[in-house]
C-alpha cells in the first residue's frame, strides 16, 4: 500500500473511532445517522483512495454527480460549487443555496457562514448582479409579410435565489426561449415601418411579458435591446428607392415653394409698383386739378372784377358809355363773322349772314332789350320804394338809352357802310 494510501486510511479509522465516541448510550437518531454516514463516506474514501488516491480530498463534501457535471446550467459557469469545510465567506452580491441531507435548508447571505460537515452541501450558487444573455438571431415574420432576422440582449437579476434554484431547470434557456418566441409575437402585429420606428415600444412589450412568465423562476427581466434587424435584400433595395424618391419629392416642392415664394414676390412687387404710381398720378391729376381750380377761380375773379369795373363805368358814365359798349360789341360781332371762313371746317351759321346790317341792327336790338329790361326792372323797383327823384331819375336815363340806342343805330349803320365801300 502507497503511502498517501495508508494515511488516508489511517485518518478515516481515527475518525470513525472518534464518531463512535460521541455516540451516547441512548443512540439519539441523530448520532445514528451520522455514524452511519460516516461510514458510507469513509468507505467511498478508502475505494477513491484505492483507485485514485490524488482525487480523495477533491471529492470530499461534494455529490458524484456535481463532481462531474458540474455547475448547474442556469448562468453557465466553469467553476465548481464551493466544499463544505465547516466555515465559509460567502461573497458579496451572492446567494448560497444549502441542502441539510437532501433537502433545502436555508440561504446563506454574504459574509461568515458555518456548515455541519457531511450533513449540510452547497447545492447552488445564484449570483445578485445583473446578468447579461445574447439572444441569437431568429427569424420573425411581420404584419405586412416581410421575413426579418432579428437578435437581441436580454439583462436580468436573480431577485428570488430560492425560484431560481429550484422553480426552473434551466432559467437562462427558459428566458431566452421566452425572448424569442415573445419578440416573435409582438413582430407579427406591427408592420415593417412600425418595427424600425418603434423600437422602443417593442422592448417594453417583451420585457412586460417575460416579466409576468418569469415570476414563478425567481428572475427579472430588466430590459430587452433589439440588437440588429436584417431584412431581405429585395426590401432593403425597395427601401433605399423609397427614401431616394421621398427625397427627391421634398427636393421638389422645396423647389416649387421657392418658386412661388418667387413669384409672390414679384407680384408683390409689381403690385406695390402699380399702387404707388397710381397714387403718384392721383397726386399729380389732384394737383393739375387744384392749379386748373384755382387758374379758373383766378380767373374767374379777375373776370367778375372786369365786368364789375366795366358795369360801375357804365353806371357812372351814362348814355355815351351806352353807346361806347354797343359800338364795341358790333365791332366783336363782324370780327368774329369775318374769320370763321378763314379754317376749313363746317359750322353753322345764321341765314342772314350776306346782310351785315341787319345782323348788326339785331345785335344792337338785343343789347337794346336788355338795357331797357335792366333800366325797367330798376325803375319797378325805384317805384315801390316811392322816392319819385329817383323815378324821375331813371325815366330821364331810360329817355337817353333810347336816344342813344338810336344814335349808335346811325352810328353802326355808318361803321359799316364805310367798311363796306372798302371792300
């Protein structure tokens, strides 16, 4: 026998003889069952020892099956579950799960633990922090029947060490195939443009829903990220057509606006020319009118103040200024006859107009007529004032008007034979 064989040996009969000590004389159960556990684990020692005697130790305080397995798949993890050597320092942010002969006992928090020696085994290890789980790609088929290749990350927390041991097999293929047939789900509701645009919204759906079936495991599903999106060549080609043609639709009404912002512009402008210089010829014809208002006005003025000078030297002056007006207005008349053949256009005139004479007798007439009317309606009114000098007055320069009516009558009768003899 090798001697690492002999000492194993050695140190399992010591021990089950100082197991036999402690059993009382009333034979507890308890002490039963550790005797008897004593020597189940001792005889697996010595048949290891004999086999293998390197591996005694590695094996003590552990079950075959983890001892070739392994950690539990849940958090995939290459090392081993911590032995029972009576006194451990759990770490921060992790759970221990203990077994007392099979069965759960208790979870031990960071910090110093004590564990009974080959009654009490570390069957679990849940790690606190998050956790982050690569979702493969998958294909998904959309409301509008485009077939995508998604992938994602999925982050979790064990809140629950006792769920999460014993509530599932296996918590991280459970959640991950939950991702995807969830993400699956919620794709086949929403069209191409609504899955690139509302991204967001499909991460909360897929975490709220892995969140109500990954109750019972003792996990939360912090947040879903949607990593890549893949779709077919033939609709990521329609795609980029799609936004070359939106493109080139905003490019054009960019155009057509400036455009007609142009032209509204020039029609602006050209409406505000046209304004001004309408106000521009309103001035001016207001203007014109004003100078033509005030010329006539002027005139007007100057002309009333000539027939007002005119009628006070008439008045002052008497018969012989009669007689100088009606001279003057015969001469005007035979002027005016005199040069209306000079232009060649058609007028209209009296049918006497080879009698000179007689024409200038009715012009004579008619002034005649109207001094009387005048020197009439003068004495009407000098009669009923009643002031007979002033009747006499008037009856006296009525006299002289007619007299020398009659004179001027000679006198342009004379004027004119003359004027006719040169001829």
């Amino acid at each position: 026998m090798a001697p690492r064989t002999r000492l194993a040996a050695t140190t399992a009969s010591g021990l089950l003889r100082s197991s036999r000590r402690l059993v009382t004389p009333r034979k507890s159960p308890l002490a039963t069952v550790l005797t008897a556990s004593s020597v189940r684990s001792f005889s697996q020692l010595n048949s290891h020892s004999a086999t293998d005697p390197t591996n005694v130790f590695a094996s003590f305080g552990s079950s075959s099956s983890n001892s070739k397995s392994g950690l539990p798949s849940y958090f995939s993890s290459s090392k081993r579950l911590p032995t029972n050597t009576v006194i451990r320092f759990v770490p921060q942010q992790t759970a221990w799960i203990v077994e007392r002969m099979g069965k759960f006992n208790r979870i031990l928090e960071p910090g110093l633990a004590v564990l009974i020696p080959f009654i009490d085994r570390i069957a679990y290890v849940r790690s606190l922090k998050e956790n982050a789980i690569e979702i493969p790609s998958q294909s998904a088929i959309t409301a509008d029947n485009v077939t995508l290749e998604l992938d994602g990350v999925l982050y979790t927390r064990v809140f629950d060490a006792y769920k999460a041991s014993y509530g599932v097999e296996d918590a991280e293929y459970a959640i991950s195939q939950l991702a995807q047939t969830t993400m699956r789900s919620e794709i086949g509701q929403l069209s191409l443009d609504h899955v690139l645009k509302e991204r967001a919204n499909l991460n909360a759906n897929i975490t709220a829903a892995i969140n109500e079936a990954a109750q019972d495991w003792g996990v939360t599903c912090l947040r879903y990220e949607i990593r890549d999106i893949h779709a077919p060549e033939p609709v990521v080609e329609a795609m980029h057509r799609q936004v070359t043609a939106e493109r080139s639709k905003r490019a054009e009404i960019l155009e057509s606006e400036g455009q007609r912002q142009s032209a509204i512009n020039i029609a602006e402008g050209k409406k505000q020319s046209v304004i001004l210089a309408s106000e521009a010829l309103r001035a001016e014809q207001i203007n014109m009118a004003n100078g033509e208002a005030e010329a006539i006005l002027l005139k007007a003025t100057a002309t009333a103040n000539g027939i007002d000078a005119v009628a006070r030297s008439i008045s002052q002056g008497g018969g012989a200024a009669q007689n100088a007006i009606s001279l003057s207005v015969a001469e005007k008349y035979v002027d005016a006859f005199g040069n209306l053949a000079k232009e060649g256009t058609s007028i209209v005139v009296p049918g006497n107009v080879g009698d000179m004479s007689s024409m200038i007798a009715s012009a004579m007439a008619v002034y005649g007529n109207v001094n009387a009317s005048q020197a009439k309606a003068q004495a009407s009114k000098m009669v009923e004032g009643g002031n007979n000098k002033q009747i006499q007055e008037l009856q006296s320069k009525l006299n002289d008007a007619e007299s020398g009516s009659n004179q001027m009558h000679n006198e342009i009768n004379r004027v004119m034979d003359e004027r006719l003899n040169k001829r």
